[in-house]
C-alpha cells in the first residue's frame, strides 16, 4: 500500500469513525446553550466537565461537539449527492460510448451546459424552488456531479469498446447495452470509484460552502459551514471558532484527495482487466 493511500485510509476512516460516533456520544448535546460560559478559548478553567476541550461558541455551544456533529452533516450531503451523481453520470456516459453518433455528441453538449453551471448556483435557484435545505444541497451537488462521472465513464467506456472480449462479445450478438452493462462496466470500475473518492472532497467542500451562505442543512443542525459563517464575527477575540471548523474541511478533502490519488495509483498499475 503506498503512503497517499494509506494516510488517505487513515483520515476519512477517522472522519467516518467521528461521524458515527457524533450519533451516539458528543462531549456535550451540540446544541445545548451554556450562555454564562460563551466565548471561552481552548481548554480554559471553570468550566463544567466534557465542556469547552476546544472553546465555545458565542452560545456557550461546546465547538468540538459541534465540530464532531458536522462530520455527520457533512457525510449526510456528501455520500447521496456523489452517489445520485454517479449513477445517473455512469449510466449517461455508458450509454453515450455504447450509441455514439447524434446521441453520443448530444449527452456531451448538454454536460457542457450542466457543468457550466457551479453548485453554489444550482443551489441557490434550487434553493428558491424549494426552500434550502439538505435535500437542496444534494440536489445541487448531485447535478453538478453527473456531467463529471459521464465524461470519466464515456472515456474509460471508447477505450474498453476497442478490446478483443468486446468485440468478441459483439460477434456473439449481444446487444451494446448489455455489452456495456456485463462487460465494460466492470472494466472502468476502477476509475469511476477513484473518481468518487475525489468528489466526495470537493463535496464536502461544496457542503461547507452551501451552509456558509445559508443553503446547507437548516439551524439547529450543526453543520462546517454554518460554523465558519457564525465565526467571522468573533475572528479577533475568538479565532478558534473559525479555526476548527475550517481544519475539520480542510482535513476531510485531504483525506479523500489523498484516497483518490493513492486508488488512481494503484488502478493504473493494474489496468483494465479481460
């Protein structure tokens, strides 16, 4: 195992290890008010046990409570938008590769539209159709995302047309789409599992950033970005409120840009299998 993936294994298996824990235990309920202690820094005296291990908020809301309870939001928006992305850009561009001609150039052309459009936009028209929410920022990731996978499946999808089994399946009569359900599916899994590995970074970026401007999962919930917006505020007297919630992101893309790099490696040494 080379290092990018291990360390890759290592931070999103702990992401996914405090997310899970976030349900069953929190130093503190991430929502409970401790208004007499707000804005204690990191580890200050004469507060109430399993209070305050990273400061509190303007609330006197335990911040690492908060921090361990967005792991879960995050995942929440990450995990379904990447996967409704992915399936529906998968099946787009298997079959764009298994028709080609008219309906080939036209899946493309209409990835282009779609993908010319940012997240952030789609959720804010999104958001005005149906009110924010988590389901807003799925819907708005997700949609994004299906142009990625699409044009990751269609390329892997042109090279894997061309093999020997293929053509030999072809010879047999087998039909394209099942042809590229039974045979080049399996084939370009690889890629379009490093893929989602890459994307889940960039959504539980997009995640953060959706909640940063009010578009995320709605208040109490806690959630990376909503903490970030409440924090620049307080960035003088309380900096570790932007602090810890702005690492938390930052380590969770590393974590699965990391995964994605080291699974790339490892697919690429391995290439396409008969």
């Amino acid at each position: 195992m080379n290092r990018r993936l291990a360390i890759g294994l290592a931070v999103t298996g702990a992401l996914v290890a405090v997310a899970l824990l976030s349900l069953a235990w929190t130093p503190e309920p991430p929502t409970r008010l401790h208004i007499p202690f707000k804005l204690r820094p990191p580890l200050a005296g004469g507060l109430p046990a399993g209070l305050g291990l990273l400061g509190t908020d303007n609330f006197g809301r335990d911040v690492l409570s908060m921090t361990m309870a967005g792991a879960w939001t995050s995942l929440l928006v990450a995990l379904p938008s990447v996967a409704l992305g992915g399936a529906a850009g998968t099946a787009l561009g298997l079959a764009a590769a298994a028709r080609g001609g008219w309906f080939d150039a036209a899946a493309m052309r209409a990835c282009d539209v779609v993908f010319a459009v940012p997240p952030i936009l789609s959720a804010l028209l999104l958001g005005t159709l149906l009110g924010p929410g988590r389901g807003t920022a799925v819907a708005a990731i997700a949609l994004f995302l299906v142009p990625v996978f699409a044009r990751v499946a269609r390329g892997g999808a042109r090279r894997v047309w061309t093999a020997d089994y293929v053509l030999a399946a072809r010879a047999m009569g087998r039909g394209a789409f099942g042809i590229a359900w039974r045979n080049v599916l399996p084939n370009i899994a690889g890629l379009l599992v490093v893929q989602a590995s890459i994307q889940l970074g960039l959504a539980v970026l997009t995640e953060a950033g959706l909640g940063y401007i009010g578009l995320g999962a709605p208040p109490p919930t806690p959630s990376w970005g909503r903490m970030l917006a409440d924090a620049q505020t307080f960035l003088g007297p309380a900096p570790w409120l932007a602090i810890v919630p702005g690492a938390a992101v930052a380590l969770a893309v590393l974590g699965f840009n990391m995964l994605g790099d080291g699974l790339r490696d490892r697919v690429d040494r391995r290439g396409p299998a008969p």
